[in-house]
C-alpha cells in the first residue's frame, strides 16, 4: 500500500530537502528536476510532489517565476524555516 502524505507533509518533505539535500538558502533558486527525482526516491505516493508544491506555494514556502522552459521555483524565507 503506497504512503499517502497529506499535502503539507509533502510541502515540508521537499523544503527539507532542498535545505539540507541541495544546501539551498533563502533566495535561492530550486533544481526543480533534481528535487523532484529525490523526492519520488522517497515516497511511493506519485501525486505527492504536485500537492507539496501547491501546497509550499499557497503558503509562501516557495515563489514561481515562468520562463521559456521550466518554471523557476525559489525558496523564500518561510520556506527555508519549514524544514
């Protein structure tokens, strides 16, 4: 049976990991691909990642910007303290 987080576990799950994974501090931006293949190694819920963005989104944990290509996530200062 695959583990079903709610949506702000999810959220705090990948601010953590861009914290202590990736080393990323307030202002910076989020490798996105790489947060997101690290968090699927973690979780057997595949709608997780979605909801946890949303979610971090939603609360101010993250900001987006859109480009050309992939959207730019950033992790604000909220964010960085949800971990």
């Amino acid at each position: 049976m695959p583990l079903k987080l709610t949506p702000e576990q999810s959220a705090r799950d990948l601010m953590s990991i861009a914290v202590h994974s990736f080393q990323k501090e307030p202002g910076e931006t989020l490798p996105i691909m790489s947060l997101a293949s690290e968090f699927d190694d973690r979780q057997t819920d595949t709608e997780a990642f979605g909801q946890g963005i949303d979610y971090a989104l939603r609360r101010g944990w993250l900001t987006v910007e859109s480009t050309n290509s992939l959207p730019r996530y950033t992790l604000t200062n909220n964010g960085y303290h949800r971990r």
